[in-house]
C-alpha cells in the first residue's frame, strides 16, 4: 500500500476499498482511529462503487451484529439501489416481542386473556354486521353491546396482570375502529332504513359515524391522555348510545333520528370536554332520581333526554373552563 500504484481507475477502486476494509478492522476491535479517504485533485471526497459498498457489508457481517451497530458509515457512500445510506445498516429484521419484559408461561396466558377479549370485541362486530345484514337489527344491536362490555375489560385486565403493551394498545385501536365505526354504522344504517328514512341521508350519515371513529381513534393515540375528561365523546360510549336507541327505538321522526345520529359522530371529533364516567357515577345522588324516576315512566324518552345532556354537557364545561382560565389571568 504504501508503494505508489500504476495509475487507473481500478487501482483508485481496490486502493479505496482496501481503506474502507482497514477501517472497518479498525474500529471493530474497539480502536478509534482515522483511515485517510482519498480525494481527487480538487480535494473532493472520491465516489465509492456499488462494489465498495458490497466489501464493507460482507466486512460488518464478519465483525457481528454488534461491531456492525457501532462502527459508523463513511459519509462518503453514495446510496445503493435508490436507498440511502441506512441501507449499509444491519439489513438482518428484527422480531420486536408482542409481550415486553419476562415471558413466563402465566405472564403469556394472561397476555392472551387480555388480547382475547380485544379479539372477542373484534369478531362479534363482525357478527353485528352479519345479524344486520339479515335484518336481525335488535340481535345485531346486542352484539354491539357485547364488544363494549369486552371492550371495557381488555385494557383493565392488561393493566390488572401488569401485561399492557404496544401490541395491545394498537390492537384494541383497530379492534375499536372496525366494531365501534364500521359495525356500529352499519347496523345503524339498517335501522334507519327500516324506520323511513331516506337511503340518500341514511348513507351519509352512518359513513360519518365510521370516519369520525377513525379520526377520534387516531387523535386519541397520538395525544397526551387527561385523567378527568375525554376531548370529544369515546368511541365505545357512541356505539353504545347507538345500539341502545335500535334496541330502545324511540318514537321521532326518521329526520330527527338522522339528525341525533349525525349529532353523535361530530360529538366524537369535537375538542369539547366531556366528564369520564368515573366522574359521572360520582355525582350527587339527588341528581340520578329525575333519571331513575323517568326510566320507570318511559325509558325511550328518558334515554334521549340523558343522552342529550351528556352532549350538551361538553360545551358547558368547555364555557365553564375558559372563564376560568380568564379569571386566573
């Protein structure tokens, strides 16, 4: 190497590559040091072949994953194949765990549990739009309410067995979006259809129950989590209002049907907050008698009459806030 060679492009290529090799070596064992780069008249970087690129890979897998984690790559590679640099990277895929931390035969039966109730959710959604799509609207409304009450045990059972993970919170998302937004659409839509009302409106209102679930499901995983409201009206307590009206089917119009169902996919996407049940279930016990009172005389109308207290409850809280925070300032 240190005799001068016959000039020619390949004698540049071999000289390079030879570099990049003692560099390699170098910093494989654990020495750091700087292997000189060659550089052409103007005292630019040369370009290194596709053929370079291929000798330091082979020379990273022979030094082992881990020498190949730390050495790092010459900034004057150019990307192979369209990829960028990063594909000189470790291209060996890495299996990331579904269950983090120890994998003990009980730790995975109560991850399976968990996740069996996200699973369970899952498929009776698909059950209701089966039932629905026979026109069996009240079993398929049932249903529906069976993937909340599995849906209510699947994140308390993975907190209850300390096996909460990634994997689990984006499986009860999806799980969510698919029973929650397009089951509880459809199964909505057929029971606006049945009780007269136009298909023109019923279609579009039972899409925007499904698109105002995605966009509340996606803005849920993505923003900081208050312990004592809920920005916009869940998606599981839709659903439920939802199946409970097919079930309950108070006497309105088929317009004003279509209008609360519109009211309840916009109540999900809203930035009003609304009070978590733990808060509701708190309140004075005075103010569950007129409900009670009214589920005895008629529960129809008193199921259209909480639920619309609860959506008009967002904002007057959101009022209540903002003149507070005016009167701090």
């Amino acid at each position: 190497m240190d005799n001068p060679g016959p000039a020619g492009r390949r004698w540049g290529r071999l000289r390079r590559s030879g570099s990049l090799a003692r560099q390699v070596l170098v910093e494989g064992r654990g020495i750091v040091g700087r292997v000189g780069r060659r550089r052409d008249k103007d005292g630019v970087t040369a370009q290194i072949s596709e053929a370079d690129v291929l000798v330091e890979r082979q020379f990273r897998s022979l030094l082992g994953r881990r020498a190949a984690a730390t050495a790092p790559v010459s900034p004057a590679l150019p990307p192979v194949l369209g990829r960028p640099d990063a594909a000189l990277d470790d291209a060996v895929p890495v299996s990331i765990p579904l269950l983090p931390g120890e994998r003990t035969p009980m730790r995975r039966l109560k991850f399976a549990i968990a996740n069996g109730c996200t699973v369970a959710s899952l498929v009776l959604g698909m059950v209701a739009v089966f039932l629905a799509i026979n026109g069996e609207i009240t079993f398929a409304a049932v249903a529906l309410l069976g993937c909340v009450a599995f849906d209510g045990c699947d994140g308390g059972l993975a907190r209850k067995f300390n096996v909460a993970s990634p994997f689990g919170a984006q499986m009860d998302s999806l799980a969510d979006l698919s029973s929650f937004g397009v089951a509880t659409g459809i199964v909505v839509y057929q029971w606006l259809i049945t009780n007269g009302a136009p298909v023109g409106a019923a279609a579009p209102v039972c899409a925007l129950v499904a698109v105002c679930a995605a966009i509340r499901l996606a803005r849920f995983n993505v923003s900081p989590k208050d312990g004592r409201f809920f920005t916009g009206v869940p998606t599981t307590m839709i659903a439920a209002v939802l199946a409970l009206a097919t079930q309950l089917s108070p006497a309105m119009p088929a317009s004003a049907r279509v209008a609360v169902v519109a009211l309840a996919a916009l109540a999900m996407v809203s930035s009003f907050p609304y009070a978590k049940l733990t808060r509701v279930i708190r309140l004075p016990i005075w103010v569950w008698l007129l409900p009670l009172v009214g589920v005895l005389l008629n529960p129809a109308v008193t199921f259209v009459v909480v639920v619309l207290a609860y959506l008009v409850s967002g904002p007057f809280i959101w009022l209540h806030q903002r003149q507070t925070r005016r009167a701090i300032a």
